[in-house]
C-alpha cells in the first residue's frame, strides 16, 4: 500500500507546485540560449526532469510537468493554443514512457544492463523523438517554424530533449543517499572527494578559461581526464554520484561555451554546441556503461562466492613457483589462510600424507588428468575431517615445469561416518531390528539375521545361496532395477513389494549398499530392509480421507473439483449439470435424534440418491446436508427429469429409530458451459440458485439466475467498501441523549453507527446493516461499535459524568461463541466501569429465536455488571412466555408506535400496553421517537419516565454531545391526563 502521505491532497498539491516551478525555472535558463529560433534549445533539461520526476516519484505528478511547459513556453511567446499543444505532448511522451519502461521492468538505479539499455532507447530516444514530433509540429503550425526547416527543428529539438534525459534524468533517478554513504565508507570517502575536486578543478580550467588558453587544453590528453576521472567515481560510489558529478561538468561546459570561454567556444555556435553535445552525451553514456559492467561483474563474482559457500566446499590455489598456498576452508572459520607445502603437511593426518605424496606426484608428472585425494585435515578444535581435495594445473612453463595448481575441498566427514557405520553393520547385524541380509557380488545371499526371517518368513538356512527375486516365483522382475542401479553406483534405495513364505505381500522400505573389495571393486551387497506396510495402509487410508467424506464414503469437494475439471475439459458438443442440493428440515431431525440419528440419515440419503445415479455422473457431499450432483451427458436426457426424480426420491420416507421421518431438499441447478466455465464459480453459482429454492418455499430447483447472481455481487460490493470504510475509519459512531421526562435530567445516551460515505453522504445503519447480516463483517463491525463504546463510556466516566451508554448488539454478533470473551477482554483492560452504567441492546426478535442461549447470555452479563434492553419491543412475538424468561431489565417502545400515538388510537393502546407489561414485570421503560412536547407529556402520562428522540436532541458525534451536555438546561413536564381505560393489548401479546 502507499504511505499514507501520497493519499493527502496537501502532499500531492505541493509536490505538483514544486515541479511545475522547478520544470518552468530550468526551462526558461534552458530557453535563455536558444539553438533554433526562441524555442529550441539544445539543451533540454525539463525532459529530464519530467522523465525521472514521473518514473522515480510517480505519474500522478503529471500536472506539474504540463503546468511548467505551459508556463514557459507561453512566457516564450507562443500562443496559449500552440503551449497548450507543446505542454500536452511534454507531458504524454514521459508518461507514456514511464508506463512502458515500468512495463518492462526498469529499476529506477539503472544498475542493470537491461535497465539502462530500457533508459537509452526508450527513455532517450524514442521518448526524445516524440516529443520532438509533437515540439517542432507545434512550432510550425504556429508559424513560428518554416516548412523547409521541419525536419532540422525536429532534429535539434531531439538532440536538446535527449541530451537532458542523459544529463538530468541519469542523476535524478540513480543518486541515493541511502545508497551512497554505505560505498564511501572508510578510505573511500577521502579518495572520491579528491578525485571529484580533482575533476570539478578541472572541467573548471577546461571549459572557463580564456578561449586561447582552452584551446591549447583541450587539444590536449587532458580532455579526456574527465571521463577517467567519471570512471573511478562511478566504480568507488556508483552510478548516482558519477552521474551527478557528470550533471556538474556538463553545466560547467555548457556556461563556458554560452559564455565564449573554453575550447567549445570558437568557430560556429552551433557546432560548439553540436560539439559540446556530443562531450556530454558521451560522458553520461560511459558513466552507466562502466557502472553497469562492474555491477555485473560484482554480481557474477558474488553468485560464485553463494554457490561455493551455499555447496559448503571450501577453494585452495598453490603458486608452485613460491611454494604459497593459499586456502579457505569454510569450517576453519579464518578466512583465507596463506601457507607452504610443509606447513599443509602439517595439518594433513600423518596415514594420509603418503597417499597426498602420491596423488600429487602423479599428477603433476602428467600421469592423472586431474588431483583427487581423499584425506584428514586437522580443524581449529584438534579434531580431524574427512575432506576430498580435488583440483589441476592451471599452466606450465617453456621447460614444462608446473606453475600453478587450483581446486576444492568438499569436507566428507559425514560420507565417511556412513562407509565406517556400514563396515560396522556388517558385525553387528544380527542384533538391528531392521532385516539385514549380505549377499556376495552376484546377489547370491550370504547371510541374514533374525528380523529377516521375522520379515519374509524363510529361515537363513532356507535361503542361503539363492539370489533374492527366486525366493518366490514371479517377484524376479521386481528386483531388476536394484540389481542394474547396483552395479552401475553401488547403491540403492526404495521401495519394493514382497512376498512371504506364507503368500502374504509385503512392502519394504529397502536399502542395498556395495562394500568394495581391497582392490576397489564390489565385493558384496549389503541390504538393509524394514516392513512399512501398516505405513502403506496410512498413507492410502490418508489419501482416501483427503478424497471422500469419512461419512457417507462419498467424493469430498476436492475429488469433485477435480472430476469437473476432467469432465469440462473432455465435453466437447454436451453440456454438464451441477445441481447443489440442500436438505430440507435436517436440523430439527437431527436435534430430535442426536448427531448419530442425523448421522444414519445422512448415510440414507447418499445410498438412496448413489443407487439411481447414471454411470457417468458424480455424487459428492460437501459437508453438512449439502450434496453436490453432477450429471453428464444431459444432452441426451434433460436434467429437469433427473433432478425431479431426486427430489422424488428424496421426498419419501427414512426408517430412524423404528420411526418414518421425512425430508425435502432445495437443488440449485447450474449448466456448463452456459453458466460459466470455471469450478469454483460454478459450485458459487449452483449456491446461489440452492438459496433461491430455499426462498422460494423448498422442497424445490431453481435454475441459476445472473440477475440475482449480479443482486449477490451489488451486496458484496457493499461489504467490501463497508470493509474499505471499517479500516479507513470512517465510521463513527453518534449519541442519542436520553433524559427522564419527569425532570428533564441526563441520564446517559445510546452509541448510533453512522458511515461517512466517500461520496460525502452519511448514512444510517438501515442503508448497509442489512447488506452486512450474518457475515464475518457482521461480526467485525459489531466488536468495534461495542469496543468505541466501552472506551467512550471510560471517558465520560474519568470526566466525572454519571451517564450510561446503550449499545446495540445484532444477532449474529450475540450468537457468536466469543461474543462474551471479547465483552470480557473489553471490560478488562482498562478502568473498571461502574455497574449498569453499560447497556447492551438486543432485539426482541432475535432473542425469541435462540431463546435458551440469549437467557444464558444475559445472565452472564448480569454477572459482569451489564444492563440488558430489548428493543424494538412490540415488532416481534411479544408473548408474555418469553418476557418472563428473559431476564432484560429494561423493555424499549419501538418509536414506530411512540410517533402515531397522539393521532392513532391504536398505537396510543400498544404504547399504553407495553408500559403496563413493564410495570408488571418490573422492567424499566424507554419510549423512542420522542419527537415532540405532546409526545412527552402523553407518555408522562401512561407512566412512561425515560425517553429519546429527536423531540430531545438528535444524535451527535461525540465532541458535539459533549458541548450539548455543557449547554443542556433540564426542564421539567408535566403529564398529561389521561382517560381511565383499560389498557389494550396487541394481538401478540397473549
């Protein structure tokens, strides 16, 4: 993501102020010389400028470039059309450069080979040419250009643009502090001042000394120190100092020509500054091509020191002249090591010296093509290490003496543990565990232990002599591979099936080792073998958890993937269908009869649905109740008919528990390639459509729908930009003040979402709640509203206001498990809050649903000091049932009864009637919608204290309700007589 900075407008607008001054600023020096005409210069520095402010920095600056050509060349005299013109094509060109050297690549330190050839042609040249196209047309079409001049205009203004990018854009985009200071650390820092002064002196005396002077200098070699000095600043600091330090000398050149000094000064102006041209395009290219040739050379030397160090092998070079040795050796820890033939002999084991004596000896009298020796080399710890030394002459003399041998050391300590721990095997083999079995050079067996026996069954006298692949016929061609890799490297491992004497196979994990002979050749094989079997079964038992439902044995979502897959790419002129299948009413069966009943019928499905499946069709369970049919070939039968006959099926009865249940399900139905062509999107797609079905009444197919599908796509857009504005802060959250009406007084308020649209509008939550419902965003937003609230009601509390705060709480947010740890975490990492100063409110209707767990979850609550309103009370069922066993404390009058109650009888009768509930309870009341005086002293007058609504104050964010409380006056009411009458209930109510 960007730094947060670039997102500001104030960031952007300065940025675009400061290149527009800069381009227009360098522009006008540039145009203060002109080369053709007002409006060519040779020298072109703002496309260098523009080329690496855009390619460096980014492309949104793009209106500082075209604000500073169209500032410069209508100051210049042009037309404010004909600027305009210049200014766009300024602009475009090194946009679309940039967008193309991006395209391929580029890195903006050019300290690659194809990096700065990228900058050279398409930076430089084309990028140069365009421009050129676009100036000179320009310029002509103003009449500012004769017609027969075009192309020379074109030419000159291609040379002022190309020389800029080279001697501007080079060191704008390449110079770096962060990548300076690290290369002049040390001695070199000195050395590059030195040598920078050396040639700042020098451009100086070169090119604004008296013309006379110059000349003599620059017919002279000391013309060409510049670009030796260039040379060793680029290799000691790197392309961005040489580039800068090129920048300086050019300018130096470019005044002093301008101005009638140096050795560019006589003759014709334009061939000064032709010639002057050709000096600094020339330095600025050699600069990148020495600094990218030795950031190659650097990187190659760099992989090959990786690679010797990464393969742990150490290096040696013997001068044999001098008899200097000098070798590194990874595990000495000492770097390069310098030493003579004696004191490596010193290190050597002394049984190994003879045999280095004569590896040596032989090769360097030409006898070996190259040095090989395997020998012990004493470490830094006085320990010895097996290490294999190999290497050659690199050259001899004119009497063929050698000069020089090189070579590595590859330590093979753990190699020769292996060879020492195979010899040891051979004594101690009776007593492994592993079968182990010695056979003779021709495979005939020799001898075996007690766990090979325990393996195959057959006693060592039974099969001493034979060759194993006879022991039982047609299990000779399993061992033909061993016994070829065998004799071609000595070694073999892998895994064989066997059989026992008994005719049971077995698999064995099988290791064979050749033991040579004194005289080097095989003398016998070593086979070391262990039973792995059961661990066979494993990994198939595995393979097949991986692939099928351990339920119903049915393929799982993976094998299913991969059978659409198969089936899609092999249907040519057929279609597929993918019907995703629901089961109706599961839950309550399976809550009725337990999970092992649910169980039983999950398996009564998949048999009854697997026995009429076609032989090209998949049945696959995804989890739960949801299955997956996947039907072939419906060209030929019509899928309607086949998903038909399975609800059919599925409609009749199950035998559970001596008891005939019955189910439904709802199928959605997705055609390939109709409906789209890849897996995921199918399944999503036939999902889809399986909800519709469910909609739409059950026991149902619904055919996948696009325009509902683009309705699922406009809700999931919502919550993407609901998750954008989440983690962009731009949701707040609001206070509704709640007084009691009896005397005015603040008595606390309750936290509103509001979401500060980007477009500008606030919303409220019923324009993207329910976008949201019972998704993870439910969820997450849900924990942020009651975490904003608890740190808001902290705050109120160390002001010292005695308020409490109401939070709404969803369902799906109340259901979920860790609703009541988060509350806890919440609730203990800060101050304590005082008891039933926070109130969570939670709606009627979702607490009816679940009504066990919300009663468990309010009385947890109640232990933690919360307070529990439920609102919107008079919208749901509101049985008298349910009341009683939710213990809430306080019941808030939805304000869609509260508004109408001074114009409509009946509304004035529920409002009358949840009051009456409350009281007999003993809950506390809240009426909402307090919108006026009247509603006041009526609801004053049913006995109703506590309100909210816009009659009081609207919400607010949370600095406003704090300069709302400072000014808030508490002015009593009075209640407005009301008529005895009994009180009326809703027809919900009983």
């Amino acid at each position: 993501m960007p730094a947060l900075h670039l997102l500001r407008p104030g960031y952007r607008a300065s940025r675009i102020l400061l290149l527009a001054c800069s381009y227009a600023v360098v522009g006008h020096l540039c145009l203060s010389h002109p080369f053709a005409g007002t409006h060519i210069s040779l020298i072109w520095a703002p496309a260098g400028l523009a080329l690496a402010g855009l390619l460096r920095w980014g492309q949104w600056l793009w209106p500082g470039v075209w604000l500073g050509a169209l500032l410069i060349n209508y100051l210049a005299g042009l037309p404010l059309w004909i600027a305009a013109g210049i200014a766009s094509g300024n602009t475009l060109v090194p946009w679309l450069i940039v967008r193309l050297l991006r395209h391929y690549g580029i890195h903006s330190s050019l300290d690659r080979r194809q990096d700065l050839l990228a900058f050279l042609f398409i930076g430089v040249v084309l990028g140069a040419s365009l421009s050129a196209l676009n100036g000179a047309s320009q310029i002509w079409l103003a009449g500012k250009l004769p017609p027969g001049l075009w192309l020379s205009g074109w030419l000159y203004w291609w040379l002022g643009d190309a020389i800029g990018t080279l001697i501007v854009g080079t060191p704008l985009l390449t110079f770096s502090w962060r990548r300076l200071i690290p290369s002049l650390r040390g001695w070199r820092l000195p050395e590059t001042v030195t040598v920078l002064s050396l040639l700042l002196l020098l451009a100086v005396l070169l090119f604004l000394s008296d013309s006379r002077e110059a000349i003599l200098l620059t017919a002279s070699p000391l013309l060409f120190i510049p670009f030796l000095l260039l040379s060793w600043i680029a290799i000691r600091a790197g392309v961005g100092l040489a580039s800068l330090a090129a920048l300086a000398v050019s300018v130096i050149a470019a005044l002093g020509t301008l101005e009638g000094q140096g050795g560019f000064s006589l003759g014709n102006p334009h061939q000064n500054l032709l010639m002057l041209w050709s000096y600094m395009a020339t330095m600025s290219v050699i600069t990148m091509l020495i600094t990218v040739l030795l950031n190659e050379l650097t990187a190659s030397r760099q992989h090959l020191e990786l690679a010797i160090n990464g393969a742990n092998q150490g290096t040696w070079d013997w001068d044999l002249q001098q008899d200097r040795l000098e070798v590194h050796l990874p595990w000495r820890h000492a770097g390069n090591e310098r030493l003579a033939s004696g004191d490596l002999h010193r290190l050597v084991h002394p049984d190994d010296k003879p045999l280095l004596d004569e590896a040596l000896t032989r090769h360097l009298a030409g006898e070996s093509a190259s040095f090989h020796c395997e020998l012990r080399l004493r470490c830094r710890s006085r320990q010895w290490r097996w290490v294999m030394a190999r290497g050659s002459l690199t050259g001899r003399d004119d009497r063929l003496k050698p000069l020089r041998m090189v070579g590595m050391v590859a330590d093979i300590s753990a190699r020769k543990r292996d060879e020492e721990r195979l010899r040891l095997s051979a004594s101690v083999f009776a007593h492994a565990r592993e079968a182990i079995m010695i056979t003779d050079e021709r495979f005939r067996i020799l001898d075996t232990n007690d766990a090979f026996t325990e393996l195959t069954g057959y006693a060592r006298g039974e099969v001493l002599g034979r060759v194993p692949g006879s022991l039982r016929p047609g299990t000779e061609a399993a061992y033909e591979p061993v016994w070829r890799q065998l004799r071609n490297k000595g070694y073999w491992r892998g895994e064989i099936n066997g059989c026992r004497k008994d005719g049971t196979n077995y698999t064995e994990h099988l290791t064979v080792s050749a033991v040579l002979s004194p005289a080097g050749t095989p003398g016998h094989y070593v086979a070391m073998s262990s039973d792995v079997t059961l661990l066979k079964q494993q990994q198939q038992a595995l393979e097949y958890q991986a692939h099928y439902d351990s339920l119903t044995g049915l393929p799982n979502r993976t094998l299913l993937s991969r059978r659409m897959t198969s089936a899609m790419a092999a249907t040519r002129r057929r279609q597929l269908a993918i019907c995703y299948l629901d089961l109706d009413g599961f839950k309550p069966i399976n809550d009725q009869f337990g999970h092992d009943g649910g169980d039983k019928l999950l398996v009564m499905v998949a048999e009854r649905l697997g026995q009429h499946l076609g032989p090209d069709d998949t049945l696959a369970r995804l989890g739960g109740d949801e299955f997956i049919l996947l039907l072939d070939h419906i060209g030929q039968r019509s899928w309607q008919a086949s998903v038909d006959r399975v609800l059919q099926l599925l409609n009749q009865p199950y035998p559970l528990e001596e008891r005939q249940v019955r189910l439904s399900a709802s199928i959605g139905v997705v055609i390939y390639p109709e409906d789209g062509e890849d897996v995921d999107g199918l399944i999503r797609r036939a999902d889809q459509a399986m909800y519709r079905a469910k909609q739409a009444g059950r026991n149902r197919c619904c055919r996948f729908d696009d325009e509902h599908d683009s309705h699922a796509r406009a809700r999931q857009q919502m919550q993407a930009e609901m998750e954008q504005a989440l983690a962009e802060r731009r949701l707040l959250l609001y206070f509704q003040p709640k007084i009691d009406m009896r005397s005015g007084a603040l008595i606390g308020a309750e936290a509103l979402l509001r979401w500060q649209h980007a477009d500008g509008r606030l919303l409220t939550p019923p324009h993207f709640l329910p976008q949201i419902e019972a998704t993870p965003l439910d969820l997450q937003l849900g924990n942020w509203v009651l975490a904003q609230a608890v740190a808001q009601l902290r705050d109120w509390q160390r002001r010292g206001h005695g308020l409490s705060l109401s939070v709404n709480i969803s369902p799906h947010q109340l259901q979920d498990p860790g609703f009541i740890p988060v509350l806890e975490r919440l609730l203990a990492e800060g101050e304590a809050i005082a008891a039933g100063r926070l109130e969570l409110e939670i709606l009627e209707t979702a607490a009816i649903k679940n009504i066990k767990q919300v009663t468990d979850i309010i009385h947890h609550c109640h232990r933690l000091g919360l307070r529990i309103a439920l609102d919107d009370f008079g919208t749901g069922y509101s049985s008298l049932t349910y009341l009683k066993r939710l213990p809430a404390d306080v019941l808030k009058i939805d304000k869609s009864f509260v508004i109408d109650m001074l114009d409509n009888p009946e509304d004035k009768a529920i409002v009358q009637g949840i009051i009456g509930l409350a009281r007999a309870f003993q809950r506390e009341v809240v009426a909402e919608g307090v919108e006026s005086a009247g509603h006041r002293a009526m609801l004053l007058g049913l006995d109703c204290h506590l309100g909210q609504g816009f009659g009081i104050a609207r919400p607010m964010p949370a600095a406003e309700f704090e300069r709302w409380q400072q000014q808030y006056r508490p002015r009593p009411c009075r209640p407005e007589p009301i008529r005895c009458q009994p009180p009326a209930l809703s027809p919900s109510l009983g």
